[in-house]
C-alpha cells in the first residue's frame, strides 16, 4: 500500500535543520529521503560530517498535529528503554515553532517488501527479546494504546451490506469481548509491529523495532499476534496462502487471547476504515479497509478454533441461565 508521498528533508524550513544539525553536533553533509509510514512529515537519512549515519523524522503541527504529538511521545519513551532492547537510540529531540524533530541512531536493515520465513523469525526473535523485559513503570497499561477494538460490536450496531460481515461480526465481537482484562501486563509491548516498523539486516537474522511511540506494558504476547497479522496483511515473498500458513503457525505456539487479539485487530482496521476519514492522508483509510479483508481467511478459522476450545456450559449452568 502507497500512502500520499511524504515531504523532503530538503522542505523542512532551513531553520529547523540547522537545529538539528547543532543538536547532533555535527554538520549535515548530505541526505537520503525516505518513503513509507503514515506521517506526511520528512523521514531522512543523515550523514555527518563526523561520518555518523542518523535517522531523523520531522513534522509540524500545522500539518498533523497528531504525528507532532507521536514524535514526543516517541521521544519520552526511547529514553526509557534498556540498551538491551533491540530498538533505535534517540540522539536528538528539537522543537522549533510548529515543527518538531528527532534524531536516532541509524537501524540498517530493510523496512520494505513482503515477508521472508527468515525476516519472520528474525523479527519475532527481537519481539520475544523486547517483550522479556519488564515495561518501565512510566508506560501506562496496554489497553491505553489500543484503540477501537469494539469494532465488531461496532459494526453490528451501524450494520454492513457485506455477508461475510454480516455472518461473521457477531462469533468475532464475541471472541474480542473483556479485551481489556486479557491483554493486560508488565512486559514491554511494542504494540504497532508492521514491516514497515522493522528493519531486517542483510543476512535476515536479526531485526531493529522502530517507531515506539504506541510502547505499553501488557502481555509478552501481543506483538507476536500482531506479527502474526501483519504477515497476512502485507504478505509473503511465497504468496498468500504461505502468509496464512506462517501466521497461524506463529498463532499456535501462543496462548489463544494471541488469536482473540488478531480478531480483534481485524474489527479494528475495519471500523476505523468506515467511520474516521483521513483528510491530509486519505489512502490510510483504504489500507485499513485492505488489511481486514486480507485477514478474513484467517479471522475465520481462528474464531472456528477458539469456538471448538471453548469449555462446554454444564448442563446445570445451562438450566440456571435459562431460567
């Protein structure tokens, strides 16, 4: 999926650059515009004059108020992270006027492209390691960074002419139901793994998570769920029904709330691509709409299993409910 292009580094006003280049300490020799994300904002490559190379990402509030809040909160929360977490390193944060800006360390690697067996696994590994850490006691619950996952209640209530919405919102809103209660914990939750949000190095066997702005403590299994979804979602170098096999392969070695919470993201991408229109980045809308449906498949046989598992009502309990 192609969003609106984002600005050049060479645009942002002289200004801020010369900001940034006195915070980092060294003058900017030359750059390299970056594409993909959901920002409009300026995304670059950055080499110094001391040789270093920088990642830096820029965006004013006049433009989207919400990516300017994104990139503080982002900034707050890297500082708190352990060097052991495999995660860029801020080295800068400049507020200028309406503009903001910050700087890491450079995360080589590829962040394009369909999914790999062995990009899967390398990001898994540092999701695994990321999530073996105990989130900083200033990272507030889970459930504070994930957003509309009534999304199939939703969608029920406001009611959809397609059928396999219409057949399958109620077994998913079902399955998502108490979200809150089964998502929560202490460890160190990423919370938007994409594969735009990776860098795979070249050799495919070790993984950088990027952009920490939605960071949360909650259980050590969500962002392999959301691994496991995004595989789907973007696909794999082998085709889609390799993506699903992969994916629900992932799913298998998890505790099943993993498989509730890939349901529930697909409600989620699929509400919020009917009812919160992006003026500034329209395509957003439509990519969420893409990811739903590329889900369904999977959706399906998920909710097909957690219903199989599901312990029986006794017979006693079923004849007090009724009455």
């Amino acid at each position: 999926m192609t969003f609106t292009p984002r600005a050049a580094w060479a645009d942002t006003p002289v200004s801020v650059r010369t900001a940034v280049a006195g915070a980092l300490g060294a003058a900017i020799v030359d750059h390299t515009d970056l594409h993909g994300g959901m920002s409009p904002g300026p995304a670059a490559g950055l080499r110094l004059t001391d040789g270093r190379q920088v990642f830096v990402k820029a965006v004013s509030a006049e433009v989207r108020a919400h990516n300017h809040a994104m990139i503080l909160q982002e900034s707050a929360i890297l500082d708190l992270l352990p060097a052991s977490v495999p995660a860029p390193r801020r080295l800068a944060t400049v507020e200028h006027g309406p503009w903001i800006a910050m700087a890491t360390t450079w995360a080589a690697g590829a962040t394009a492209g369909p999914w790999t067996d062995a990009s899967i696994e390398a990001v898994a590994k540092a999701c695994r390691t990321a999530s073996g850490h105990r989130a900083p006691g200033t990272l507030p619950p889970v459930a504070k960074r994930i957003f509309d996952f009534d999304g199939w209640t939703r969608l029920i209530e406001i009611g959809s002419g397609e059928d396999w919405e219409a057949t399958h919102a109620g077994p998913a809103a079902d399955v998502v139901a108490g979200w809150e209660r089964w998502t929560a914990g202490g460890a160190l939750v990423h919370r938007d793994i994409r594969r735009d949000n990776t860098a795979v190095d070249a050799n495919d066997r070790s993984a950088v998570l990027l952009d920490w702005a939605y960071a949360a403590a909650g259980a050590p299994w969500i962002d392999l769920a959301q691994l496991a979804a995004d595989v789907v979602a973007t696909g794999h170098a082998l085709g889609q029904q390799v993506a699903m096999d992969r994916a629900y392969r992932l799913l298998q070695t998890l505790p099943p709330e993993a498989s509730r919470f890939v349901v529930g993201l697909a409600g989620m991408w699929c509400i919020r691509a009917a009812t919160i229109p992006d003026t500034i980045m329209p395509s957003i809308s439509t990519w969420r709409r893409a990811r739903s449906v590329a889900l369904r498949p999977l959706v399906t046989r998920l909710i097909a299993d957690l219903r199989s598992s599901a312990p029986a009502v006794p017979q006693q309990d079923q004849l007090l409910s009724d009455g």
